[in-house]
C-alpha cells in the first residue's frame, strides 16, 4: 500500500523535527496494518531518541517541545526493541542502541550493554564479506559498539576483555575516526593502567594529549598525573599538575588528585587544603574526597573532626549511591577499637556485617 511508504517517510520526518508523538502514532499505525522489522525498529529508535535527546544538547528550535513521560518512554522503548529483535535478532544497529540504552539511560546497566554490544559485534563478524562490503553503513555501528563494549568491560572489571575490544577498537578504526582519537587512546591508556601496565599506559595518554578530537585535555593531564602518582613519583605527579593544569581549571577530580599527591608528600596541610578545594563544587565524588580527609585529619591526631569527616562520607554515599561507604565505615570501625569503645564498636560491626552481606549477594 503506497500510503504505508508515505506514512514511513512522513513519520521519519516528524522524528527528525522532534515530534515524537506524531511520529510515533504514524509507525503504530502502520505497525498494526502491515507489522515490519523496519517498523518496530523504527518505533524503537523513536523511543530511544527522545529519552536520549533529555541527555544531549537542544537542538535549535526545539526548546518547546513537550515534557516527556519517562517512565513510559522506556517501557515503550523495551517492548519495540523486544518486537524489532524477535523478528532480526542480529540486527547490528538496534543492538548498539539497546547497549547504549543499558548502559546511559538505565545508569550504568553495564552487564547487560555488554551483552548487546558483545552481540553486535559478534554479527558484524559473521557476516559475508561481500555483505560487509554493499552494507557500509553497519560499520559505524559495529566500530562503536567496540569502544562503548571496552568501556563498561572496563567498569566491570573485566579488562582482558576491555583491552581486547578497545584495541580492536584502535585498530578497525583507525582510518575512519568515528569514534574520536583522543578518547580511543584515553580509554586504552586507562585500561593499561588497571591492568598494572604504566608504561603503555603512559603512551596512550600521551598520544590522547597530541590526538584529534575536542581541544580540552584536562581529564587526560590528570590521569596522567594520577599514574605517576601510582607508580611512585609523586614529585613527578606534582610538576605535571602544576604545569598542566593551573588551579583555576582543575575539577574536583584533579583537586582530590592534588590531595592525595600532597599527602604522598608528606604535606598534610596542602592536602586537607585541596581536598576542601574539591569538595566546593563536587556533585558526584564527595565520600571518596571526604574520606580522605578523614585519614589525614587522622593522622594529624585531630580525631573528632576525622570522625565527622567519615560519617559525611558514608552519609553522602548513601543518600547518592544507596549504599554506605566501605573505607569511612572500616576507619570508624578502628577507631572505635582504638577508643575501646564497645557501645560504637557493636553498632558499627553490626554495620559492617551488613555491608559484606550486601556485597557478597
């Protein structure tokens, strides 16, 4: 039926104004007179778009439209992508968006990414070469489901497969960029590093420094700076800092890193002095700057305030993360055996039994 075209082409249209709604109600209808693969995964896409648009930058022209249902956006979005891979279960692009929608929308899913990623690049391989060859546009898909793939195996902890993806990643991509170069090499110098490897860690990172892609470099100087502290040269850590990265442009990050290379220089003063510096504007990594401060603020002899700087710790992660802070809770744990104080020490073993419970479900 040449309406059925029409309508396809008219819904793509609504879609690329952002008009979800209408575009969505033309693929339904469609969907329900003739129910295609291209349909249902042209519904996914819809949904996947508009959930995906609330993390991105607004497109001119656009800062009317309405605000969505989120909630029925991804239960939409999981019946359509459901719909789509029953009637193609390889389908290479509409696993690359289910691996991105794990692992974005869904807060870091990252198993389950893995799993469609891992899927899509398992496709992309099977596939005939001359298929490869007249299908370029899968390409794309398959070269980004490699990066996206090595960055939650990396959150896993699984890096002999994250180094596995993100090299091949480095490798089949070389010519076409479509992931950016710096964060290629940024995310295989990360991956060195975890792995215990500093020197090709080194070189990745100094590569990402010089490779193309957006002009800010803060988080590679600082990860730069975070290996040197790890293998020992603080003083060199302290320079690339100093020289890179002037205090008016570091992050929370890079100031907790400043802490922590101050400490490493048995400068406790500088140190508790950056970490307040990084707890000014730190919306996501307080506990961990936070617990820091308690050890130092330890170590000065000046327990009260360690103590207070562990309970907001472990009071932040739990209201952040829904789950208490493992190094303040342990520290507190210390202390109290320290003090011989039996009272906090049953109340705060009891706490931590707990807490291994947990980790170990």
């Amino acid at each position: 039926m040449e309406w059925l075209l029409f309508a396809d082409e008219v819904a793509f249209a609504f879609g690329q104004l952002r008009q979800y709604d209408r575009a969505i109600r033309l693929r339904e209808a469609a969907f329900t007179v003739e129910p295609t693969y291209r349909r249902a995964s042209g519904l996914a896409y819809l949904y996947y778009e508009a959930m995906m648009s609330r993390h991105g930058p607004r497109r001119a022209g656009h800062d009317s439209q309405p605000i969505r249902d989120h909630e029925a956006d991804r239960r939409a979005f999981a019946r359509w992508m459901a719909e789509a891979l029953r009637m193609e279960p390889d389908s290479i692009k509409d696993l690359y968006r289910l691996g991105v929608y794990e692992a974005q929308v869904e807060n870091q899913r990252d198993a389950a990414a893995l799993r469609a990623f891992a899927h899509a690049i398992r496709a992309y391989r099977a596939l005939p070469a001359e298929t490869r060859q007249r299908r370029k546009d899968f390409f794309k898909p398959y070269v980004k489901c490699l990066y996206a793939g090595a960055r939650s195996a990396f959150r896993l902890g699984r890096l002999a497969q994250a180094r596995d993806l993100s090299f091949s990643c480095i490798r089949e991509d070389k010519s076409t960029d479509h992931i950016e170069p710096v964060h290629k090499m940024f995310l295989a110098g990360k991956i060195c590093a975890a792995q215990g490897q500093p020197e090709p860690a080194e070189r990745a990172f100094r590569i990402a420094l010089d490779a193309k892609g957006p002009p800010r470099r803060d988080y590679v100087h600082t990860a730069l700076a975070a290996l040197f502290l790890a293998t020992g040269r603080p003083d060199d850590a302290s320079a690339w800092l100093d020289q890179n990265l002037p205090p008016h442009r570091r992050s929370s990050v890079s100031w907790r890193l400043t802490g922590d290379v101050r400490r490493a220089q048995n400068r406790p003063t500088e140190a508790l002095a950056a970490y307040e510096n990084a707890l000014r504007h730190d919306s996501c990594g307080r506990h961990l700057t936070l617990a820091r401060k308690g050890d130092v603020l330890r170590s000065l002899g000046r327990l009260a305030d360690a103590r207070a700087a562990y309970e907001k710790a472990r009071e932040f992660r739990r209201r952040k993360y829904l789950r208490d802070d493992v190094h303040a809770l342990d520290a507190l744990v210390a202390m109290a055996e320290a003090d011989a104080d039996t009272q906090a020490l049953s109340t705060l073993r009891a706490e931590r039994a707990a807490l291994s419970k947990e980790e170990a479900a």
